[in-house]
C-alpha cells in the first residue's frame, strides 16, 4: 500500500488538536464510544487534509484510545490483559479504518488530479519547426542506391570541369554541332580549358581512367546549361549517368538494367523503351522513354495527362559507349565494349511527384520541402 | 524540319489515308523524333455560299454591317438561307464565298474558336463569311475571301453552294514537324526524310534525285578550287558546279504549289529565284546559290578570305572576314559569299533587273562551314544543312533541278555547258565482320538479315574472306557512318530497337556507398533531424556579394572562378563558399511569410588557386600522362562544405507556451551537431572573421587544429546589407574535412556503473579569460577521475567585482573500477580549482 505523503507527519498547526480527554474510560462502553467517535471522524473525512485532523484526533499520541493504552499500564495485573485487548482491537479497527479512508481518499484525489492536468491536444503543436531533405537530394540517393543494388558503385566528379573530359573525352568534336547544340557555360578565359559541366558524363572518362575496366558506376550530380529558369527549363540541374564497361555487354542489357531502374523509380512493371537517337558519345545511341505508370499505354478519355496519351514518358539518353571514348580512356574497345545512360532527376523527381513547375524545386521555399516525407 | 505530307507522298507511297500523327509515329521509330504536327486548324462545316441578299445596316457606334442572305445549298440541313452578319464589305451579291457554318471550328492565337449562331445586331447570326486571314491561308487580306478572286477559274466553274470547302482551300493539309539529330544532315530534305520513312515502313521510295542530268556540251563557267589552307587539311570545297541560264524573267509570280510547300516547310516565298533555290534544298538537302551572271568579271574563285578583308551580307551586316573564312569570289577579287553560309550584295540576283543566273551547287566542308558560322554568329539554312554533312554525290542533280524549275517558271534557256569541278576524295570503306550486330546489340541476327539492311540504307557490299567478313562502303549521304558501330547501329535501328531483350547485366559486385557519400547522407539526416531544411541554391554570385559580406580586399573568397557566358553579369562568379547564396533562399522564404526559417545546403564550392590552362587535347585518342596531369590540375579545387542560415524562432509560442528566437548557440549546437553525426570531435576557438558579428563567431577546429569551419552571428551591417532578419546565425564547415577526420573504424570503452560523484564549483575569474580555457584547467586539473564537467551558469553582478564574473561549473566524478569517496571526490575538485586559479587567477566562491 503506497503511503500518503501528508500522513503520519507531526501537526503543522498545534492548536488545533483536540485537548486530551479528562480520564480514559476502559469500560467496553467508553472504548467503544471513541471507536464510534473515530469512525465516524474518518468516515467523515471528505479530503486528506480532514482524514489528517482525524488521525491525529483519534490515532495520535493524545487521542483517547492512545491516552487508554497507557492508562492500561496502571492497571492491576489481572485486569491488564483484557483492557490491553479491548483497547488494542480496539485501535485496530481504528487504524484500518483509517487506512481505508487513506486509500480512498488517495484514489479519488489521484483521478482528480488527472482529470485536472488534463490538455487539450487536439490543436497540432508546432513548437519546434520540422527538418527536411530536399526532394531532389532524396531522388538521386535513391536512383543510386538502385544502382547500388545491382552491384554498382557510385562516382563523383567536379562542377567545374576541364573541357577536355566534358568534350573531347566524350567524342564531342570540337567543331561537332553537338558540341555546340550543348550550351555550355565556359570559364573566363577560354584558354583556361574549363567548362561547367554541362552532363555527368565526364566521369564516365574519370571512371575508367581511374578505375579501369570492368566497371560498373553510377554517378549522381549538379550540372548546367545556359538555359534561363522557368516552368521546365533550369540553368543548375541534376544527373544521374550510368556507365557499364565490361566483356560481352550489349543493348540488351542497357535495356535490362534501364527496366529495372525505372521499375525502382516508378513501381513495378515499368518497362522502357528505346528510340533510335544521336549522342557523340554512344553508338548505336537511344532516347529512353518509360511507360507511363498513370495510363500503363491504355487509351483513355480524355487522354492520360501525366505522359499527353503516348504511353511514354521521356526520361533520358543512352546508348553503346563509342569507341573514341574507350579509347581516349585507355580502354581496349576490341576486348571490352559496354553501355552508359543518363537521365535527369528534376524530371525523375517531378513525375514521381506530380511536381508542374520546376521553380518549386529551386527556390527553396520550406513550404515544398514540407509536403515530403523524408523517405520519399 | 518540317515535313508536307503532301510532298513527302511525292517521293515515297504513303497508305492511303495515311494522318500525320500516324507519319510522325513511323519516323520516330527510325529516330526522328516528332516535334510538332502542323493542320490548318479550319474544321467543318465549311462550305460554299453564294450570297443572295446584303442589306448594310448602320450603327449607332458608327460602323456599318451587313445583313446577308446566303444560300449554302443543302449544308444547313434546310436549304433556305442562311441569315449571317457580316462586318466587311469587299463582297456583293451574287459573290461565291466561304461560309463556315455553326459547328466548325477556326485557329485563333488563343486556341480553336468554336462557331455558333448567335444575336449580333439585332440579328441571329448564323456561321460567318470568312476571311483568308480567319482561314489561316494567308495575312495580306483584311476582307472577305471571295473564291473567284484566290481559285482557279476551271476550279470555281465547278463549285455549288453548299460544296465542301476543306479540301479545296488545301486546309486538311498536314505538316509533320521532326526533329533532326545533327549526324543526319541529309535529314533536312524531303529526299532524306522519305527514304526514312521507306525503311521505317517498307514503303517503296523514289529518289527525287534520280532525273535526268544534262551531261554538259562544251566549256562551263570557269571555275577556280583555291584553297591553300584547308582546316584540319581538308579542303574546303572538293566540288564545285555551276549552271547558267539565261533570258529569264524573275519577276513572275512563283507557282502556287511551290509557294504553298515553301510555307509549309516554314520557309517565306521570296521571288522565284530565291524560292527556286530554297525549293531544291528542302527537296534534295542542297543548298544551291544564284549569281546574276551579268555582274560577274571573271572567273569563280573559292578561296580563304586575306586579312583586311571585308563582306556585307544579305542580313547588312558589315563584318572583317578571318584567313579561315571560305570565300566565293568573283575573278579571285571581289567577295560574292561567304561559302555555304550567306551571300553579300554582290552578284546578287535582282528580279526585274537580272536575266540571266548562274547556280552554284557545290559541296563545302562541314568543319569549315560551322566554324566560319560560329564565328560570325551567322546561321543560315545553307550552312546548317553543310556543318551536318551534304550529299556530294547529289549536287549535279540538285542544279539540274533548280536549272529545270528556272526554265519552267522563268522562261528561260540552260547553256548546254556544265561546269563541274569534282576533286573529291575517295570514300573510305569499313572492314566488318557481321556478327558484330549480334554481338553489340543482344539480338540475334541473321547475317542475310544484316547484309539486307546494309543494303538497304544505300551501302556496298563486298565479300572478305570469310562469310561474315566484308567491305562497307557507306552511300554518299551518310558521312556520319565511319565505323563498325555505326553499322551495327543502322542494323538496330532498322530491325527496331523494340526488338532488343531485357537482360539484367551481372555487375562484378560493388562495394556500396563510399565513406564521403555515406558521411554526407548522414550529415543531411542529422540536419534535417535537428528542424533544418534541405535547399539547393544556385551557385552563380558576383563580386558585389562579396562586399555585401564584408570581405576583405585580401579574402581568399574573393579569388572565384569566372564565367566567360554568365546568364546575369550581376552574377559571373562561381561561388566560393555557400553561405554566399543562401541568402536568398532565406530572404525568399521570409518575404513569403515562413519567418522561422532554418536552412542548410550541402554542395561542393570551387576554390581556384592560380590561373592553370587546361589542355585540350582532341577526340579518339588517350593524352599522355602529363598532358593528363595537366588536365586534371587544372581543375580547380572543389571541396563540399555544409552551411546552415537561420532566423525567426527555434521554439516557436503557441497554445504550448512561449516561444524563443533562434540565436548563435543555436547555430553552434548544429555545427557540432555536424561533427557529432560523423563522430569527429571538434573544438572550438573564439575567432573574428566575416562575414560575423567579432563577438560572436567561433572557429571549429579538429583537435590537431585544422580548421572544420565558422560558425556566429551574422555582422549586424552584414544582415542589414543583405535585408536578412535581424540576429540572423550561420555555420559554414568544410566536410571533406570532417569526411577525412571520421574515416575510421572508433573503438568502444567500457562503461562503468559505478555510481557518479558530483560537486558543484562557483569560480571567479577576469574576465578576459575564455570559458574554454577555464573548462580545460579544470578538466587537466581533475585528472582521470572527472568523467564530464559542464559550465551550467555565468554570474556578474554585485556580488562580484567589477572586472570579473562568476562561472558555475558541475564536475561529475566516476572511477572505472570502485565507488569513489567524499574524500577521493574532494580531492580531484580541489585539485581541479587549484589549477585553475594558478593559470587564470581563479577564486572559488
Ligand atoms: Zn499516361
């Protein structure tokens, strides 16, 4: 039984005892008067605070069956015993009375007290303001840890980058119009050799050249083309290349691996699709396009929103790597021949998302960040 | 390029009734991609009217309206009149004209207009007379078409009211629009485009460029091949034709039809000889070149421009040539063109004024072309079509053409000579072993199946030593194929690209996520999780940022990378730390209403050191170690750094209680929160630095003493120049650093459960003196037996003197192996203060 904090403790308040009874009466009458008396005390006692006046009234040390009690020791021998019995049952009953009352007491002041603590919480708090992740950081991890799970490893490469390694490596011709087709923003001086990036790409040429065949990478980053912001278009983007080089791979199995990350990215079932294209840096080169995971490529009317009733949704370029870059690498094309693939995460992350605009995914207002999770 | 299906139908059979959009889907399979699907945008009832009755019938705001009868025959269901209000008045009755009834639709620039009778002055307004600008067939009339005046006579003779008039205006006419990959430059034909859709669909294909070619009679116009300094030692021009006719009249009208394909293909009819050229060039994807034979003095020269040298072109613009600029001259003297880009004023042709042409149909130099386009900014259908490689074999065709055209539309005569000066090289062949397709592709081909389709894009076979061994000689029109790839990629493309299985490859096994990568993960986590957000900013600034800062002139932030384009010149530079563009970010979120903003970004940021060039060697070939070497130095350094910004409220008030702004101990707290996500220990030093407040800004360091970072309280001038919140904090933290400092594997101790000691210690001291200084001759003072210590309260006031304050510290106790005594306890805390007061003049209170 839990003991009450207030009980038992010595009076605060003196004079307000109870003044001691003239003379113990040890008559069965008198000890169970004060019985009475005391029950009815404690019965009485409708808070701690009266169950304590009670206490100390009819249990304390000068109560009157405390003040009987040791009358009994003047008592002449043969009478001790059964006035030591009556007083004590006596007290007894008293004191479980008094330990009830206690217990009753307690509980109904423990429910008040929760009843009386008790919040209204049904109003959201909002005391400390939430963290995020940026969608666009969360979807890239997330396309390469796809990769990751295929058995790739993932690369890195600089922002700023030598024109060499963004081009050339990539066989982009200097005087190519792909080269030109690319918008590239260039370091001041031009014979500095340096460009934004304007693709992941060049850490296809810094992968093999560091790492050697075979290799398997995926590399997600910032990238940049002279474009000027809107609705589709951003100047600072993000990549996700892909770059196998090994003995025997082929377009089937760019388009294996192709299926699989779209299937990460946007559920199961979806497949790719290759269309016939031109990139310097592959041959035979293809756009991707993955099915549309709204309309599945069913008609229906009016036509799918998400992908304009094609069935596809464009996500990206891919294709054989070419041999002027195996071999700008050091790679032995004769041996070794594989595939690279590169698709945007804006993209990526505003189809999975339902995103229209990209500005929202540049201008860093936490209000976007708020809508995701931070496992998206 | 756009694409007639009308014309297209010329060179190659299209399905009857073939549509657009079904064209479109063919050529994509074949890699031309759909750009675009061009209709009249005129849909019916649109039909003949010929007006019965017009009563004009005065405004009160003026104008003055017709109210017509119109008999449409049986096109409104009831054959009675049709009562519609008209605005124009170039019409009268008994006009045929065209009516389009309610239901059809007309382009608008805001989209199709939907007709439908309505009440318009007083009249319920049934359809509408159109225009051939409402048709969209045309933009010089403002009034009402009226059929005699636009049609043929033999055409009008046989129309009735009430005639349908969609086909007859040509209005359900579709242009498909693609999009060409710059390896086709012979896509940019009709000629190319058709033999596409041929091996899209099987269709038969009937090259426009097989006509009879005049074989020539006698000496042409001379003609002169002088370049002596080919770029990249080809020669700019390896073929040279030209044709002349004469006693023609360029100021007829050009035929309707061709007009009507010109505008079609989005190019403007500009007089017969212009549009007579621009025909062939759509048609066959030779740019061709007319001279008035009169103005010339001499021979054709095509030389490279000499220094000094000057051309207005036909845009009029005057520009210096340079030495690398191909040239068209006339007697190696006066500059004509600038070949295969744009002509000058010179030997131009002048309707009215010219009789007699001489055409230039030549093959130049894609290389030489582009970079003589490139340099003059100057892009023109000519020169897009040669920098993406013309067909040399197609050019006596494509003159013999244009010489046909001139003679049918014109009315002229062809001299019978021909001048061709031919010098092109020999086309190099491509040694291929036809299982390569299988090989590289993943589908198995038949190697009768890979002959077929090389032969079918126009290559020659010829047999090598083994069966799957043989020569390729690629068609003319295809400069892009140089190698067995590309064979093997003409193989795919044909068969179909759908056709390649899904084969999921076996990587040889990876070893997850790097150290960095994984680090990086953890420190964006750890961030968001203490309330920060994720934002990606742009990383373009300029130096006006940097004083807005409060750099000083000798900042190595300062020292920033350049961009020669920049999209602003507000902002050429590459950033050089973070906390440089997070401002915006910041300030954006506040002016839209979220004032308790916290931000973070994680990104690499370029420090250039010196200006180091970059070599840039060509394509195809691995450099050699040092001018590798040289590359990758020359890229400047790019190390990652986190920065967070923060303003407004950590705690915000609410139902809950009162709030509390978010200030420097925040923004400290997370940047440890930074180091301790990676498990670094950091340490801090009191610094002053900008762009923060010099009393409240610490350096972080590792214990060895190599900087991690900053983090304080931004310089109030520093938050008022950059319209920040007031108090607003920020960290910036080099992770590579921290990246560097973590990798590696940290050991346990054990853990003791004996029970901890503590004793609280009120010290005074000066105060000049770093808490931390006093926190570390504490803790070396303590010894071994101190397990923590933490400063929990700091005292000036009257209780002490005026120079000094009074820092609390508690000191918990706890020795591995036993419970300590009061008196072993005593000891180490006073042997703690006892240092303490030695080496900072410390007073225990
Ligand atoms: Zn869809």
């Amino acid at each position: 039984m839990p003991s009450a904090p207030d009980a038992g403790g010595s009076p605060q308040h003196p004079d307000e005892v109870p003044s001691p009874t003239a003379a113990p009466e040890l008559s069965q009458e008198g000890v169970d008067g004060h019985v009475e008396a005391a029950l009815a005390a404690i019965g009485g006692a409708g808070d701690l605070d009266e169950l304590k006046e009670a206490r100390l009234a009819h249990a304390g040390d000068r109560s009157p069956l405390a003040l009987a009690n040791r009358a009994i020791g003047a008592l002449p021998g043969p009478e001790k015993a059964a006035a030591g019995k009556l007083v004590g049952q006596a007290r007894g009953r008293v004191n479980q009375a008094l330990a009830r009352r206690q217990q009753e007491l307690e509980a109904e002041r423990d429910e008040r007290i929760l009843v009386e603590e008790a919040m209204d919480l049904t109003v959201a708090p909002g005391r400390r303001p939430l963290g995020r992740r940026h969608v666009l950081t969360v979807t890239a991890e997330r396309m390469a840890d796809a990769m990751v799970a295929l058995g790739w490893e993932v690369a890195e490469g600089p922002q700023v980058e030598a024109e060499w390694f963004n081009f050339d490596a990539l066989n982009f011709d200097k005087d190519h119009p792909a080269r030109q087709m690319q918008d590239t923003f260039f370091v001041d001086p031009a014979k500095a050799g340096l460009v934004l990036r304007t693709h992941t790409s060049p850490v296809q040429a810094r992968s093999l050249l560091d790492r050697g065949v075979p290799l398997y990478v995926a590399v997600p980053g910032k990238t940049f083309r002279t474009d000027e912001l809107d609705a589709t278009h951003t100047p600072v983007f993000h990549q996700l290349e892909g770059l196998a080089i090994d003995e025997g791979l082929t377009m089937a199995h760019l388009k294996g691996t192709l299926d699989r990350l779209a299937e990460a990215m946007f559920g199961p079932g979806t497949v790719s699709r290759l269309r016939p294209a031109y990139f310097p840096f592959t041959e035979p080169s293809a756009e991707m396009d993955f099915r549309c995971f709204v309309c599945r490529g069913e008609a229906t009317a009016p036509p799918c929103r998400t992908c304009g009733g094609t069935g596809w949704i464009e996500w990206g370029g891919c294709g054989m790597v070419n041999h002027n870059v195996l071999r700008a690498c050091g790679v032995d094309p004769e041996r070794y021949q594989g595939f690279a693939f590169g698709m945007g995460v804006e993209r990526t992350a505003m189809f999975r998302h339902g995103i229209a605009d990209m500005r929202e995914l540049i201008e860093g207002d936490v209000r976007f960040n708020a809508q995701f999770g931070m496992e998206i | 390029m756009r694409v007639p299906v009308d014309w297209l139908g010329e060179y190659v059979t299209l399905p009857e009734g073939v549509t657009g959009e079904q064209i479109a889907a063919d050529l994509v399979a074949v890699g031309l991609e759909e750009e675009g699907l061009h209709t009249s945008g005129v849909g019916g009832p649109l039909v003949v009217g010929r007006v019965l009755e017009m009563s004009p019938e005065e405004q009160r705001n003026g104008k003055t309206i017709n109210w017509c009868q119109v008999d449409v025959g049986d096109a409104n269901g009831t054959g009675e009149p049709q009562g519609i209000v008209c605005g124009a008045h170039n019409f009268t009755v008994g006009d045929l004209v065209a009516v389009i009834l309610p239901g059809g639709t007309l382009p608008t620039p805001q989209g199709p207009l939907t007709i439908s009778a309505r009440k318009t002055y007083g009249h319920v307004s049934a359809g509408m007379i159109c225009s051939v600008r409402e048709l969209g067939i045309g933009e010089d009339h403002d009034g009402i078409l009226v059929l005699p005046r636009l049609l043929p006579a033999e055409v009008v003779a046989r129309l009735a009211p009430g005639d349908d008039l969609i086909t007859v205006l040509g209005l359900d006419r579709e242009t498909v629009e693609v999009n060409v990959t710059p390896d086709r430059g012979y896509c940019f034909s009709l000629r190319g485009i058709a033999r596409e859709y041929s091996h899209a669909t099987g269709a038969a294909y009937t090259d426009p460029a097989s006509l009879a070619v005049d074989a020539g009679d006698g000496e042409g116009y001379a003609v002169r091949l002088a370049d002596e300094s080919p770029v990249e030692g080809v020669p700019g021009c390896d073929r040279y034709l030209a044709r002349v006719v004469r006693g023609i009249d360029l100021t007829r009208t050009t035929p309707e039809w061709m007009a009507r394909r010109l505008t079609e293909a989005g190019m403007r009819p500009l007089g017969l000889a212009v549009d007579v050229t621009n025909y062939v060039m759509l048609a066959l994807g030779q740019p061709l070149h007319a001279f008035d034979l009169a103005t010339l003095t001499g021979p054709v020269v095509v030389r490279r421009a000499r220094p000094g040298e000057r051309l207005t072109t036909l845009d009029d613009v005057d520009r210096a040539l340079d030495p690398e600029d191909l040239l068209i001259t006339d007697g190696g003297e006066r500059v004509l063109a600038l070949a295969g880009v744009m002509g000058g004023e010179d030997g131009e042709v002048t309707p009215g004024v010219t009789t007699d042409v001489l055409i230039e149909s030549a093959h130049f130099d894609a290389r030489s072309v582009g970079r003589t386009s490139r340099r003059h900014k100057l892009s023109s259908e000519a020169a897009r079509r040669f920098e993406r490689g013309v067909d040399p074999g197609v050019t006596a065709a494509a003159a013999q053409l244009a010489v046909d055209l001139l003679v049918e539309h014109g009315g002229g005569t062809a001299d019978p000579a021909v001048t061709d000066v031919d010098q092109r090289p020999e086309r190099s062949t491509i040694d291929l072993d036809l299982t390569m397709a299988t090989r590289y592709v993943g589908v198995n081909y038949d190697l009768a199946r890979v002959r077929e389709i090389l032969e079918l894009i126009g290559c020659e076979l010829t047999d090598g030593e083994s069966a799957r061994l043989v020569t390729v000689r690629p068609p003319s029109w295809r400069p892009d194929l140089t190698d067995a790839p590309g064979l093997v990629e003409e193989v795919a493309r044909i068969d179909g690209y759908d056709k390649i299985p899904s084969v999921v490859p076996r990587a040889v096994g990876g070893r997850g996520l790097t150290h960095g990568q994984r680090a990086r993960r953890a420190v964006a986590t750890a961030l968001a999780g203490q309330g920060l957000q994720e934002v990606l900013t742009y990383p373009f600034v300029g130096a006006a940022r940097f004083d807005e800062l409060g750099l000083d002139d000798a900042d190595p932030h300062r020292h920033a990378v350049r961009l020669a384009n920049p999209l602003s010149d507000e902002a050429p530079l590459m950033r050089t730390a973070l906390l440089q563009t997070l401002p915006e970010a910041l300030r954006r979120n506040v002016s839209r209403g979220t004032r308790d903003v916290a931000l973070f970004e994680i990104d690499s940021v370029t420090r250039p050191e010196g200006e180091v060039m970059a070599p840039v060697p060509g394509v195809g070939e691995q450099p050699d170690d040092e001018v590798l070497a040289q590359i990758r130095s020359a890229v400047p350094a790019q190390p990652w750094h986190v920065a967070i910004m923060a303003a407004g409220q950590a705690d915000r008030a609410g139902w809950w209680g009162r709030g509390r702004p978010v200030d420097v101990v925040d923004v400290v707290g997370w940047a440890h929160a930074v180091a301790d996500a990676l498990g670094v220990e950091v340490r801090r030093r009191q610094g002053a630095r900008a762009p923060f407040h010099p009393g409240r800004c610490v350096e972080l360091t590792l214990p060895d003493g190599t900087r991690v970072g900053w983090a304080g309280e931004l310089h109030p001038k520093v938050v008022q120049r950059l319209g920040l919140p007031l108090r607003t904090s920020a960290a910036e933290l080099d992770l590579d650093v921290l990246v560097t400092a973590s990798d590696h594997r940290t050991q346990a101790s054990p853990l003791s459960t004996h029970p901890l000691a503590t004793s609280d210690v009120a010290l005074e001291v000066p105060r000049g003196v770093r808490f931390s200084a006093v926190e570390e001759s504490l803790r070396a003072g303590a010894g071994a037996l101190l397990e923590s210590l933490e400063l929990f309260d700091v005292y000036a006031g009257d209780q002490v003197a005026q120079d000094r304050h009074s820092l609390a510290f508690r000191m918990h106790f706890r020795a591995p192996d036993r419970t300590l005594t009061t008196q072993e306890v005593n000891e180490a805390r006073d042997a703690a203060v006892g240092r303490a007061a030695q080496e900072h003049g410390a007073v225990q209170r």
